[in-house]
C-alpha cells in the first residue's frame, strides 16, 4: 500500500512539475533528442557491421591445424 501512495504523489508531483516548467522540459527534450539518435544510430551500425561480418563466407580452415591428435601422443 505504501508503495501505490508513493507512486502516486510522484507522479502528481512529475504531472505538477511539468505543467510549471514546461519550457525547460522542451529544451531538455530538444536536446536530449539528436544525441539520443546519435547512440541509436551508433548501436544500429555496429549490430549491421556485425551481422554483415557474421554473414560473410570464412575461408576454409587448414587440416593440419585442425588435426585433434597432438604430436606428443606417439
């Protein structure tokens, strides 16, 4: 119960908030927004270059260095 009473005289208090200083939540907001998309953006193209990477053909690796015996076996 005291956890809903909290909840709500902080959201009362946000809702109170933002209608008094409602001009400085845009300018956060505006500014908060290009570099929000910028890491986006960096996520985004790391995940494509990483997928991109994953997908590309490998080369066929050299028997010999695959081989599971080793030398010291004999």
């Amino acid at each position: 119960m005291a956890t809903i009473i909290f909840g709500l005289i902080c959201l009362s208090l946000g809702l109170w908030g933002m209608s008094a200083w409602w001009w400085s939540l845009v300018e956060f907001l505006r500014g908060l927004v290009p570099l929000m998309l910028v890491v986006l953006g960096l996520v985004a193209l790391g995940a494509g270059v990483t997928k991109m990477r994953d997908a590309a053909p490998r080369e066929p690796m050299d028997p010999e260095m695959t081989d599971s015996s080793s030398p010291s076996d004999e």
